[in-house]
C-alpha cells in the first residue's frame, strides 16, 4: 500500500470523527506559583470545536487520493 493511499484512510478516518464528535477538548496548564513548600497552579479546559466543512472537505480529499490510481 503507498503511503498516498495511507494518507488518505487517514484523511476519511479523521474526517468522520470530526463529524461524529464535532470538536475536542484538552486541558492547558496555564499558571504555576511557588511559594517555599506550596505549590499552585492553574489549568484551563479549553474546546476546540472541527466545523462541518473541515469533516466533509477531509473525507473528500481523501477518498479523492484513494480512489485515484497510482501513476507508474
């Protein structure tokens, strides 16, 4: 299998979840303290949310690459 055709399962697989889960979330540590033995520290829950386009374009683009035959 070439890696085209690897790239492009990649693209369909990222594709669809991007449209089953509509986005992500992490958390992002954001501030650290010390103070002597005391520790403190902030951490944000940040969303990133994958538009519809992002999701179709991706599954297009990538059954596009493996649906296209391989030039010798």
């Amino acid at each position: 299998m070439s890696s085209v055709k690897i790239v492009g399962f990649a693209l369909i697989a990222a594709g669809i979840l991007g449209l089953v889960y509509g986005g992500f979330s992490y958390t992002r540590e954001t501030h650290e303290t010390k103070l002597g033995p005391l520790e403190l520290s902030l951490k944000d829950q940040e969303t990133v949310n994958v538009p519809i386009w992002a999701g179709v374009g991706a599954i297009v683009v990538g059954g596009i690459l493996v649906l296209v035959p391989k030039k010798s």
